[in-house]
C-alpha cells in the first residue's frame, strides 16, 4: 500500500489539533491539540523515514518525542501555577498583559 | 525477536492495508472527539486512543522501536501527566459555548480547511510513488555484534545512528531534560507568604475558635450500611450530621441518593441490636 495515505492522515490529524487550538478555549484541551499536532508530524517523519529508505526521520521522530515531553512537563507547571492565581483554566482568563 | 515478527506480521501489503482502512477512520474519529467534546477528561481519553492507534502505525511502518516508544511515553506518561493536571485543575470546569470574539469559529474552520487544502496539495505535487521500505535498512547486518542479543533489527540500527551521527543533538537532550525538569520545579513552587504555623500554634488555634476541637466522628458502620454516606448514630439514637463529610452529601444529592438521616432514624433500632450482635460474633 502507498505510504501516501500515511501522510493523509497526518495532515488531517494536523489540521484537526490546528482547529482544536483555534476554537478551544480551556488551556489543558489547547495543550493537548498540540500534542496532537507533535504526534501527526511523527506519523510524517516516520512515514518519510520509509519512503526514503533511511532511519533517520525515525530518529527525528524519537527527539520530538523527547522534546513533547519537556514541552508537557513545563506547559503543564505553566497551566498549573496560572490556575493558582486565576482560578481558572480558561485561555481567557489570563490577560494581564493584554492591555 | 518479537518486534521483528510484529513489523514483519503487519508489513505484508494485505494486513496494512485493512489495519490502515480500520484504524484511520477511528483516529480522525477520535481526534475530532477530542476537539469538540466537552468533557476534559473524555477528550484526554481520546487523545490517548489517537496515540494508541499511531503506535499500530509506526509498528506497520517498520519502526518497532518507535511504536513501544510511543505508548511507554506518550500514552504511559504523557498522558497520565495530562490527567494528573486535570484532576489537580478540576474537572468540573467546562468551557463556556459563548464566542468571545464574534465569528471565530467560523473563521477558525475556514482557516482549517484552507490549510488541510494547502498540505494536500503539497504533498499530491510532491508526487511520492512507492517506497523504498525499511526492511533493507533495519536488518542490514553491517558489521553485527557477536553475540549481542537483537545484533542487527531497528533498535539496533537506531542506536547506532543516534550514537554516532546524532550524538551531539542527544547530548543536547539532556540538557533540555534538566532545564525541563527545573522549569517545571521553578513554575510550580509556591511561595509562602505567612510562616509556617508549629503544631502547638495549630493546636491553640482549634481550641480559640474552634466549635469542636475533637475531630470529626467518623461516619456509621452497621451490620447493613457501611459507607461513607451512612451518618453515625449519637448515643440517643439520632444520626449526627457531622460525621458525614459535606462533600459526599453533595454527590449522593447529586446523584439521587438522598442522604438518610430520616431513613436512618426510623430503622435504627431494628438496626443496632443486629449490628451490636454482628459485631460480637
């Protein structure tokens, strides 16, 4: 079966953490479209790493794998003490810079 | 070998074929669940299926290494960690469906759909026909390590890609890893802006205002109830509302269950002797 497909599906998965971060407005829901759109662009690097015969987009994929799990690790310690002084887990709530 | 046998099992162009045409549809499925559920946790749930299903994928796609990879950390860790969060946050926060900018969801689906245009397009001009496979690459026995377990296979082709070309961007890692992990400690430490207050100081706190400096009675244990939500009785044989904490009361009202001092009031006395004997037996 054409790898193609492959890249398909990663481009919908993409578009659809793109939407997710466009509409949502709770932070943590935010958070893991992106995660979403990390995992779609691994589907890709693993799929290109096929088509060219060579292991390296599987190692590519391996670092943004290691570098999504610092981004979690610090996002959610951001999303944590913002809701501390917030109360709230809303994107919007936090606009003190805003203005 | 177990990884050899997953990818090989799967790589044969029938089997991928029908695990693609399954699972693809239920990862957009999902995905789509997790944008517009309302739920937090439901769409942290389905979040975790996508990853699941790309796992398969990497598995189909000769990348053995990635796959367990990726449930170990993804739906292991990351995920977890994702939940942790949300039960910290609470999860009874849902968003509100009021648009604060006018027309933003609109706009934010035309924008979507332009851009999945957009990547279409590029990857029909990029005009890929077949593959060379892995297959070649992941069992290439250049120079096999004798007698070492797994010689040869896609772990050990990565390992030695990411030992000797890469070396420099995975030392790099770890840096990022401990930056990671101090940010992380930096952004949640709480700073304490009253002393921390001894346990005598505590004490005399509980006697100077406290209404009731014992602690709270635990809830009833009878031979037929034994539950949080089951008041205890005082020696006069009337439930006390203290020993029931005020936040299972709020969730048995909400879920129907009215709490039952007055139930409990009526069958007590057919209820204490029977518990009184079941506990000495």
């Amino acid at each position: 079966m054409s790898p193609t497909f492959y890249l398909y599906l990663s481009a919908i998965l993409f578009t659809i953490g793109t939407l997710g971060v466009l509409l949502r407005r709770n932070a943590i829901v935010v958070f893991m479209c992106i995660e979403l759109m990390l995992n779609a662009t691994n589907l890709a690097l693993v799929t290109f790493s096929r088509i060219n015969g060579t292991l390296d987009g599987q190692v590519m994929a391996f670092f943004v794998m290691v570098v999504a799990a610092a981004e979690v690790v610090v996002g959610l310690a951001i999303i944590v003490s913002v809701f501390r002084t917030r109360r709230s887990a809303s994107v919007d709530d936090a606009n003190l810079l805003k203005y | 070998m177990p990884t050899a046998i997953l990818a090989s099992g799967l790589n044969a162009s029938g089997p991928e074929t029908a695990v693609f045409w399954i699972l693809a549809p239920i990862a957009v499925i999902f995905a789509l669940g997790m944008v517009f559920s309302r739920h937090t946790v439901h769409a942290a749930l389905m979040l975790g299926g996508v990853m699941l299903i790309l796992a398969v994928f990497y598995a189909a796609q000769d990348a053995p290494f990635l796959a367990f990879v990726q449930v170990i950390v993804y739906t292991g860790a990351v995920m977890m960690l994702f939940l942790f969060v949300l039960m910290l946050v609470g999860v009874d926060t849902k968003d509100s469906l009021v648009e604060t900018l006018r027309g933003q969801r609109f706009a934010g689906v035309v924008a979507a759909i332009g851009f999945l245009l957009l990547l279409f397009t590029g990857i029909v001009n990029a005009g890929i026909h077949g593959s060379k496979g892995l297959h070649a690459v992941n069992f290439a026995d250049d120079q096999p390590a004798r007698g070492v377990e797994n010689a040869g296979g896609n772990v050990y082709q990565i390992a030695k890609l990411l030992f000797d070309r890469y070396v420099f961007a995975f030392e790099a890692t770890s840096a990022l890893l401990i930056t990671a992990a101090l940010g992380a400690m930096v952004l949640a430490h709480r700073q304490r802006h009253t002393p921390k207050l001894t346990q005598r100081e505590l004490m005399q706190q509980r006697f100077k205002f406290g209404t009731h400096p014992a602690p709270l009675p635990g809830p009833g244990v009878y031979a037929r109830h034994n539950a949080v939500d089951t008041p205890a009785l005082l020696p006069d044989g009337s439930p006390s509302p203290l020993s029931v904490s005020l936040s299972v009361e709020l969730v048995s009202q909400k879920h129907g269950r009215a709490p039952r001092p007055a139930e409990l009031g009526s069958s007590a006395a057919a209820h204490h002797p029977a518990s009184g004997k079941g506990q000495s037996e």
